[in-house]
C-alpha cells in the first residue's frame, strides 16, 4: 500500500482508514507493506502489528511551494526508492490511496508487473462544491483521473464518492467497488466510567468544506440557552486563521478554542468527556471521523451531506441537520446536551450499528475481494 500519511503522521482521515485496513489485513493472514512518508517520532523501517512500514523523506528535489503538482510528482520517486529495501519480496497488489501516491503506485506497478488498485478518498471537483477552476484544482483533478485509468480496480468509500468519480472521469461500472470505510471500537472506547459535561468536540483538517464556520456560529446561538457549554476544535489547515476572524466575529472567543493538532490519545480523553461531537461538514465523501465519535460514545451530530449522510441517515445512531444551517445545528446540540436520554439512546443505536457495518476485519475482507478481481 502506498499513502502519502500514515500514523504518527496524520493529515486527515486516509491516514486512519489505512492503518486499520492494513492492520486487519494481517490479522487475516496476509502480508502488508506499506510505504509512506517520514515521521521525526518513528523510524523509517518499522514494523507495528504484523504491518511493516517503511518511510521516505519527500523534500528533494526542492520546487517551489505553489506547485502542488509538480511536488507531488517529484516526491513519488522517493516513495518508489523504498522498493529497494524489500530486497526479493514482491507483492500480489500495488494499492494507492489517492492521487498523492499515483505516480509511485503505477511506477511499482510496471516494475513488478502486478495489479493496480486505487481508492479514491476525495475528488478535487467535489472539494469545489462540483466546479473545477483551472490551475492547481485542474492539474489534480488530472492526476486522479489518471489514476483511475491506470488502476485495474477502483474502491471507493461511499455511495456519493461512486458518483463522483463515475460522472466526473467517465468510469465503467464494472470497474467500480464500494468499499466503506471502518473504525476499531476497542480502542476508541472509554476504559473507565466517564462524566460528559457540556462541551462539543469537533476535528478535523481546518478547510472552509470542513464547515467548521457553521459551528462556531451555532455555538454562540448558545451561549445563554445551554449553561457552561463551550467547544474545541483540533485540527490544522489554511482556514485556520479565517476561522479565528470568524469566532471573532461571532463574539465566541470564550466558548471556542482552537487547539490545533491533537495526538489520538488526548482526542480519545476529550471526546469521552464531550457532551456531544459534531461533524459540520459542507462536503464529505465519507466521514471517517463520525465513526470515531459513534465509537468513542459521543452523541454525534452530522450534516447531511455525502458520506455522513449514507453513515447516519435511517440508523438512530445521530443526528442531522442541513449543511449550512447553524440555526439548526444549535437546536440539535442543545437537545443533545439537555436530555440524558436522548442521548444515550443515540450512545445505544451508535454501537449496534458499527458492530453490524463497520468492522475493520469485514472492510479488509471486501477490499481482499477486489484484490482477487484485480489478479484475475
């Protein structure tokens, strides 16, 4: 497998479906590698839980920071060096998650002459609210076509990521699998009884699609209707300071902390005191971090968009508002976080369901199958 995160090292929600992936494809008896980028905090060539994992740094040759593209492109050479430490081994699969990794994963692939397989995670159209402006977004959207065209088979994690890659690259059905993403309960759980107090938890990387912008808002609608409530946001991204003016704005600089990077540790210990967790996404091909919440047992709020809708939509297990509405939003908090019995209703219908469909061990076993298809 190649991606271009992979823990420590976390940029959003790829680095996670991919270490559970991996993980649960050697609990099967299969045997991963996986080859991704440099982390100060591990070494380069480690193996954790049957996974062996081998790193590259990625910042030679320079290239100016404004052309993604071409730094992508240069970076994939380094991942694509790492094959020489596998010395005789060779694999069955090429797996690239997104086009980050495209050209090392068709170069690996002509070099051991096996099956190319692809997940797209995003679409550089569908991050643009279905437009694509030319410049950087049409190079990517470039790339990511590309690779779907290169990939014998192509997974992706939701019914609306199907769609967009079906109608924006002209992608036969046959090609096509679904594949969802998963979460390990064990170890989003709480160890120990837990008290929730009136805060709501939200992550993520800070971009305006992540509609971290609507929160806020919905949090100062609060301020005198639910006693003591205040709200951190984790995470990192080029809306950060945007997002700062916004709390400004709002007057919610009290009730709203932006924390920046959050280690999986003290996210887990946050979202076990949290009152509530909410994913107030504009645009979300699946929402990986929804299933982090139902797992963790934070009454989750999402907006109904994209993945996040196909997660919650019909199962009891959260709640939805329309994407944009903070008016809404603040009435879904307010109910969460003032009836205990609503919300371990929700805390109830959340666990059954990611029993049922979002097991890391059910997700490999699909993903083995479209390996399968691919040899043949």
């Amino acid at each position: 497998m190649l991606s271009w995160e992979y823990p420590p090292l976390v940029v959003g929600g790829i680095s996670a479906h991919v270490e559970g992936l991996a993980q649960a494809m050697v609990r099967a008896g299969h045997e991963v590698v996986v080859l991704s980028l440099h982390h100060p905090d591990v070494h380069d060539d480690t193996v954790v839980r049957g996974v062996r994992i081998l790193r590259t740094r990625t910042d030679l040759p320079w290239i100016p920071d404004d052309n993604l593209v071409a730094r992508m492109a240069s970076a994939n050479h380094q991942l694509v060096q790492l094959a020489a430490l596998l010395g005789d081994w060779r694999p069955d699969v090429v797996h690239a998650h997104d086009w980050l990794v495209a050209w090392a994963g068709d170069t690996l692939r002509a070099l051991w002459n096996v099956p190319l397989v692809a997940t797209i995670h995003a679409t550089e159209r569908g991050r643009h609210g279905g437009h694509l402006p030319p410049g950087m977004p049409a190079a990517i959207n470039a790339a990511e076509w590309w690779l779907t065209y290169q990939a014998r088979e192509v997974i992706c994690c939701s019914r609306f990521m199907a769609r967009e890659v079906v109608d924006g690259f002209e992608l036969p059905l046959d090609k096509l699998h679904l594949v969802p993403n998963g979460v390990d309960p064990e170890l989003w759980a709480a160890r120990e009884p837990v008290t929730r107090e009136p805060l709501v938890m939200a992550w993520g990387r800070v971009q305006y699609e992540k509609g971290f912008q609507v929160l806020v808002s919905a949090i100062a609608q609060l301020r005198h209707r639910v006693p003591g409530i205040r709200c951190v946001i984790a995470g990192r991204g080029s809306y950060l300071p945007d997002l700062q003016s916004h709390i400004d704005l709002e007057g919610a600089s009290d009730l709203v902390h932006l924390a920046g990077f959050v280690a999986d540790d003290e996210l887990r210990t946050l979202l076990h005191r949290a009152g509530c967790a909410v994913i107030p996404s504009l645009y979300e091909p699946f929402g990986i971090v929804a299933l982090e919440a139902l797992a963790a047992g934070a009454p989750t709020i999402v907006a109904r968009t994209g993945g996040l809708a196909e997660i919650i939509d019909g199962t009891g297990a959260g709640l939805l508002f329309e994407p944009g509405s903070s008016t809404e939003l603040a009435d879904l908090i307010e109910t969460v976080l003032t009836d205990a019995l609503r919300a371990d209703e929700l805390r109830a219908r959340a666990g059954a369901l990611l029993t049922e469909r979002y097991s890391w061990d059910a997700i490999a076993h699909s993903t083995v199958e479209v390996y399968a298809l691919a040899r043949r």
